[in-house]
C-alpha cells in the first residue's frame, strides 16, 4: 500500500489562500515543508504548480491538470487517479495542494501534517473538514511568533485511526 501524505498550512478558519497565494510567510513552515518532503514525490494541482512557479528539487513533481501541458521537470497527469497509479508502492507521496487535490485524496491518505497558523484569514480557497474522530494526532509542536515568523503556529502530525 502506498503511504500517501497530505501536508499543509491551514489558518483557523481552515483558509489555505487567496488569489492562488499563501496567506502568510512563515520561514519555519517553509523549512518545515522542504525537510518533510524533500527526497520524496509530491503531486500537485496546475494553480498550485503555478503559484510556486517551478519544480519543487531534490522531489519527483507529479502535476495534476486537465490541459495538456509540458513542464520541465515535472511529470503531468490528468488525475489524481493517474497521480497515484504513476507511483510506486513503496514510494513516500507527499499532495501538497491545492483544495481540489485535498479533496479528493483526504479519504485515503495515511498521515496529515499540519501547519495550524493560530489565526483567521481572509481567504478564497480552504482545506476540506477533518473529522477528527477519524484521525489520532501522533505530535503536536507549538510555535510563537518570533523576528522571522510573524504569527504563533503548531506543527501537528494526525495519523488515520
């Protein structure tokens, strides 16, 4: 079975972005990202491969989209079933966006690592409710604001009970 991911940044008010933008700059949840999933795949939707403008190094880029599309350096698919048919069992999958990718692929992912930005934002795209009775949160590591990260956070690991 494949261990497949989800890791994201979610507001309080489970806002993700707005104009195909992060809602914040937070280094650490930056870094945090890059250490999770670097070495491994993650699979992406089109707007999130546009927002950050170019493959993801040191990871296997698989994007999702409908049109057809060449991307250096990343590997393009029509679905998320594609997505996952192209990977490997044994491969770490990482989906790192956006809320139509969360979507459909939060029944079946294994582990959630989530960034929780302590909170609300104005938003115009949100990360689907978890129900947290199917979840068991394995780490939880809180954040406060400090000269590079301008808002409290916690890095919270949920594992499917």
């Amino acid at each position: 079975m494949k261990n497949l991911n989800i890791i994201v940044a979610i507001a309080t008010n489970n806002g993700i972005g707005k104009n195909n933008q992060l809602l914040w700059h937070l280094p650490a949840d930056l870094k945090h990202f890059k250490q999770i999933t670097s070495g491994h795949t993650v699979i992406m939707g089109r707007k999130t491969y546009d927002s950050i403008g170019k493959q993801l190094p040191n990871r296997r880029n698989i994007v999702i989209t409908r049109r057809p599309l060449n991307i250096e350096g990343c590997e393009v698919v029509n679905s998320v079933e594609d997505a996952l048919n192209s990977c490997n069992a044994d491969e770490n999958i990482f989906v790192i966006g956006g809320a139509e990718i969360y979507q459909q692929t939060l029944p079946v992912v294994n582990t959630l690592y989530l960034t929780l930005v302590h909170q609300a934002f104005e938003a115009d795209t949100y990360f689907p409710e978890i129900n947290k009775d199917e979840w068991l949160e394995i780490s939880h590591e809180d954040y406060q604001p400090d000269v590079k990260n301008e808002f409290s956070y916690s890095f919270i690991t949920l594992r499917r009970r």
